[in-house]
C-alpha cells in the first residue's frame, strides 16, 4: 500500500511524543555523561564513544562522522525507511492518531493499523487461554514435564507465561471465534488456525504441546514455540511467518534478557527455548535463543543493541549438530567478526551437553566459572592452561588476546588431521590460508600467522620462519595493475578492480584522501603535488578519490591531462556543482571539501603531509609489485625455465631494494599524522 500524505500535526504530535533518548536507546547502548548521553555511534565504526544524545534539545551528533538530526532522522538513517514509514512506526509506538490529507486513502492505512493491533490481542488472548489450560486437570502432563523434567520452579514457568495447548482439534477456535466473537481470519492470520481442506471450517495449529510464547523486544507476544509432549513429530513447531513475526529477525526471551545484557556487557545465545529458560532460572539473565534456526546477521545485530563491547558467546551442544550450528553462525556472521564489530566467543559444555542439561546437575556458579576459563584459556597453548597458573603479565596479554572463534575454528580445522601425512597438511593449510586471508586487523593476522606456523611446524622451531613466509605469500593477494581513467564514468565504475589488503586500504585511504584535501584547499600545493604524482607515475588507487581526481582534471584543464593545468580559483564551488548529477559518488568525497580543527592542523605542516601521502601511495604500489613478482618466481620451475625464474627473481629483488630505500626515505609515517 501507499503510504499517503501525512497531516503536519500528526508530525508535530510524533515529534512531541518521540523522545529521542528512548527511540536511540533501542539501538544504541548509552550512558549518561553530564547532562546528556553518549555511545558507540551506529552510523560508522568506533571504540570510544563519540556519539551523543541530548535529551533537552531532541537532538543526537556525532563527532566522529558528523551525523545528527532527530529522533525521525535517527530512525530513517538507521533503518533506510522512508519519512512517511519512521513517522507511522512512531505513532504506532507512541500511540499519536493518524490524520492524512487524503480522506479517501485514511481507511486504508487505519485498517492496516488496526491488524496489527487485532493480531496483538489475539495472540494475548491465546497466550491466556494456554496458561489457564496448563493449571487445569488436561494440562497435568505438561506441569509434571516442567516441574520434573526440566525443574522448573513456579516463578519461572510464571515468568515467560508457559502454557499448555488442549489436544482436542477446535478447543482455541471454540473459544476465541464462538465464545470471544473474534474473526475466524484474524487467527488464521495469527498462525493459529488452519482452514480444512474439506468440508469447511478450521482446525488448530498446535494440540497437546506444551506452549512457549515468543515475545518481541517490548513483551508483547508475536508468535509461539510449542513442544511435543508425546512421540510426536517435529519435537518443536513454531509459529508460521506472519506480520508480526519473521523467525530470523527474532530472538527468544530478548525482552527478558536486553537488561541483563546491558548490564553484563555481554549476551550469550543458546539454541533453544528451555536452554534459554534454564539459564533465567538459574540467575543467568543475558541469554537468549535463536528460535531453532541458523543465527542470523539480522538476529546478531539486534542483540548487539544491548551492549557496547558488542561480545557474543556462542554456547551452542557441543556434539556434532551443535558444532555445525556454531559454523554455520560463525559463517553468517563472519564479516562482522573478522572486522571485530563482534567479538564472538565459543562455549562448548562438557560431554556434549547443552545448558539446560548442565545446569540439571551443576550450579549456576560451576557454568559461569566454565564461560569465564574458557574465555581466558591461552591461545597459543592449545586450551592447555588455565589462566590461574600464569604470571599477571602472562595474564593482561591473553585477555587482550583476538577473539576465542578463531582459535575455536583453528580447533576445528586440526582436528583429526595428522600433518605428517601431505594429503592433510595441504587440506589444512589451504583452510588455514582461507581463515587468515579474512582477518582484517593486521596485529590479529600476524599473531594469528605466527599461532598457525606454529602448528605446522610440528614442534620443529627450524622451520617456523619458512612457515611463516609461506602463509604469508598465500594469503597475499595477487598484484594490481591500475590504469587511468579516460572519463568520470569508467573512472567510477569501470573496468574490474583488486582492492589492497584491509591495512593497506586504511593506510591509502588516509594518505589519498589527505593529498586531496589539501590539493582542494591549499592552491599555493597544487602544482607541487600534480607534479609529484606525474613524476612518480601515480595514480589514486582507492575508485571514489580516482574519480575527484579525473573531475579536478577536467576542470583545470579541460582535457583530461596533467600539464598545462589552469588551477581555478572556484575550484571546491565547481566540483561542488558539478557533483550534483553523482549523487552516490558525492556521499563518498563530500566530506574532502570542508575543513574541521584536525584538518587544519594537518593543513598547517602541509609540506610534511604531502611527502609522506606521496610516499604511502609509492610504497603501497611497490609492495603489489614486489609480492606479485615473488610469487611468480615462487611458482617457476628452475630447471624448467631457467631464465623465466632468473628474471622473476632479479624482478622481486629489484622491487625490494626499492622499497627499502622509500621506506628510509620516510621520515615519519602517515599514521603519526592522523
């Protein structure tokens, strides 16, 4: 449907009525600083926290990447939803009536508001019918189950509204259709009943299952998770997709745990209901369930709301299901976790068990003390020592050691491989190579290729630097050839790219972007640096400063080429306008053209920066070359093309010696100027 024109004083009321601390809050973790509120900010990555919240004058900023606005840009911003959209989703939330401009269309969107506002009752309404089930006589079976089986106190079974559901065909649809005149097609909607395939009617959807309501963030039951309690097949039957529920965007008893986590700093996912429920039970309030399915990036960003270290313990069985399960997650969630916007844990409980069968014969304090060893057992040691029988500054290093998935996952790829026999060493290896190749942060990589050389070493410490270069020169990508563009289109788009290593992009990213602020706002520079790059024969790697640098041709000279530049004294007010057809391409450079306290500080020592862009962007250049010739020699037959691999080898030596030689010539290093 259409969203239609809305009524300026239902914006004004939305306004109003949105406070934007409690509208930021459902996605940012904040702490009160002063008068206001700060947090990591959502909009770019961050590990102080440079985002703030002003709940006096509505507003949020943040001055990291400079974005701000109110609680309905906030939202639009986040979500990339439409004005219309955030403004509706509000006055849901904050219950603000609805007037359109358009009388005709207001029916429409009020029914779709009034369907779910219906699907919220009736699903209240059927939790109710469940619990009070569950207390009668039929419902006996389901109470011993909770009580015996998975010892389940009162309070508990209270606590997440458990219930039974009749084993009698129409018992729901009785009751809510024939006695509480709802809709027969408002609990289809639900999920809750079934139309007959003959004869007419309906049927219900769960029968003698002992009933799990799902809630969402705000408490409000959206779907239910019901559980056999015969031989019946499947074990568990959810609730089908409805406009309330989606499986893979919803984490079961998040509402009960969002404080716990807030509070802890950290979130544990299990894979089931009762696992969930028996770590609640036990006083273990930041778990929650991935409702039997895959975790998906959608779930792990919603948990993730609720703490600021953004740590997810995986504490999924520990059997071979339980194992696929936690690869899986890893896998969907793997971007997140090799940038380190998660830091992703592994806990496997003894024997294969899952948490609600260790907690059957443990204590609470027995599973925390599990989670907190195995968080600090030692990386390098293979799980062999405890962090107790090390000396404190033993200790600070491994915490501060990389995250537990990738030593979990190194496990996983070495177990049950004997690398002394070729066949597994090579299949080992290349998973290896696979793993590293993902690692953005180059400390973690290097630790972690240091950890693996290790390993395939075999104890022999000989052969750990050979080691070491081998992986190295295999998760190096091969080299990039890079060509200047003959038009701002090809310039943008164009062609097929390789893009540098995650710290080589961070490196060129920073250098590239400062020669270009000061090529835009210090004109007395521009010749200096135009002729420093056509000397050097260099071009700008990174696409979106590529395609500034072919408009800036184009305007100081007309013809695309380097010399007989004019240099406008218009340049920025130019480029400016003449970015307004290039919108996507706008967003990636705008922030070139102004100038805050940092850049002018850089500004200021501007000759210093320039050298050492220039010798970033050089030495980035050199490096591709000298890893695409060494890997060339490294894969030539000497015997067979003697003189191929001579001049392979003269190539890579000779791309060495350069970069030794630039590298002396550095003064001082990019980084030290950001």
């Amino acid at each position: 449907m259409q969203i239609p024109r809305l009524h300026p004083d239902t914006i004004e009321e939305v306004k109003l009525r949105a406070d934007i601390v409690d509208v930021v809050s459902g996605y940012v973790v904040l702490r009160k600083r002063g008068k206001d509120f700060v947090g990591l900010c959502p909009f770019h990555d961050e590990k102080s926290p440079s985002f703030t919240v002003s709940q006096t004058k509505q507003m949020y900023y943040c001055f990291g990447c400079q974005a701000g606005g109110n609680a309905i840009k906030f939202v639009m911003e986040l979500g990339k939803h439409s004005f219309a959209q955030v403004v509706l989703d509000l006055a849901r939330r904050y219950q603000v009536p609805v007037q359109t401009l358009e009388p005709e269309q207001r029916q429409e969107l009020q029914r779709q508001l009034s369907l779910r506002e219906q699907l919220y009752e009736v699903l209240a309404m059927s939790a109710q019918f469940y619990q009070h089930a569950l207390r009668q006589s039929q419902g006996q079976k389901a109470i011993q189950y909770l009580q015996s089986n998975r010892q389940l106190k009162e309070e508990t079974i209270q606590q997440f509204g458990l219930g039974y559901a009749p084993a009698g065909w129409e018992t729901l649809h009785r009751y809510l259709v024939e006695d509480k005149r709802l809709p027969a097609q408002i609990l289809e909607k639900a999920g809750l009943i079934k139309p007959r395939k003959e004869g007419g009617g309906y049927y219900d959807v769960f029968r003698d299952r002992l009933m799990i309501p799902i809630r969402d963030v705000q408490g409000r039951v959206i779907a239910f998770g019901a559980r056999t309690l015969t031989d019946e097949q499947p074990k568990y039957l959810n609730s089908p997709e409805t406009e309330l529920f989606s499986k893979s965007k919803t984490l079961f008893a998040l509402d009960q745990a969002k404080a716990g986590i807030s509070q802890q700093d950290q979130a544990v996912v299990v894979e089931g209901y009762f696992d969930a429920i028996a770590l609640h039970a036990a006083g273990i309030n930041n778990a929650v369930a991935s409702l039997g399915t895959a975790l998906s990036l959608e779930q792990v960003r919603l948990v993730l709301r609720y703490t600021e270290s953004k740590e997810l313990v995986l504490n999924f069985d520990a059997d071979k299901a339980g194992i696929n399960a936690a690869e899986r997650a890893i896998s969907e969630i793997a971007e997140l976790a090799y940038k380190g916007e998660v830091q992703l844990k592994i806990l496997n409980l003894p024997n294969g068990k899952d948490a609600d069968e260790f907690l059957n014969t443990h204590n609470p304090e027995e599973y925390q003390a599990l989670a907190a060893t195995i968080e600090r057992l030692s990386t390098l040691k293979e799980y062999r020592y405890r962090i107790d029988e090390l000396s404190p500054s033993e200790r600070k290093e491994l915490l501060e050691t990389a995250p537990l998935w990738i030593d979990w996952q190194i496990q996983q790829i070495i177990q049950n491989r004997d690398l002394r026999q070729a066949t597994d060493f090579q299949q080992v290896t290349q998973q290896l190579v696979k793993l590293l190749k993902n690692i953005a942060n180059s400390d973690t990589r290097n630790h972690y290729v240091s950890y693996c050389a290790e390993i395939l070493s075999l104890g022999e410490t000989r052969f750990i630097p050979l080691r070491v270069e081998n992986l190295l020169t295999q998760i190096a990508p091969p080299a990039a050839t890079y060509t200047k563009p003959v038009s701002a289109k090809k310039a943008w788009g164009g062609g097929k790219s390789h893009s540098p290593l995650p710290t080589e992009r961070s490196l060129l990213e920073h250098a590239e972007a400062l020669l270009l602020r000061i090529y835009l706002h210090c004109p007395e520079q521009r010749q200096a640096i135009s002729d420093e790059l056509e000397e050097r024969d260099l071009q700008f790697s990174l696409s979106h400063h590529r395609f500034l640098w072919q408009q800036i041709l184009e305007i100081s000279s007309g013809d695309g080429e380097t010399k007989n530049f004019s240099f406008p004294p218009n340049l920025i007010s130019r480029l400016q306008d003449q970015f307004l057809e290039f919108g996507s391409e706008m967003g990636l450079i705008s922030h070139l053209f102004h100038v805050n306290e940092k850049n002018q500080k850089e500004i200021l020592r501007t000759p210093q920066v320039v050298q050492a862009a220039i010798a970033c962007m050089d030495l980035v250049m050199l490096e591709k070359r000298y890893r695409h010739f060494l890997e060339l020699w490294q894969q030539t037959d000497p015997e067979a093309e003697p003189e191929r691999y001579q001049s392979y080898y003269q190539a890579f030596y000779a791309e060495k010696i350069k970069l030794q030689k630039i590298d002396r010539q550095r003064l001082f290093s990019i980084t030290e100027l950001l």
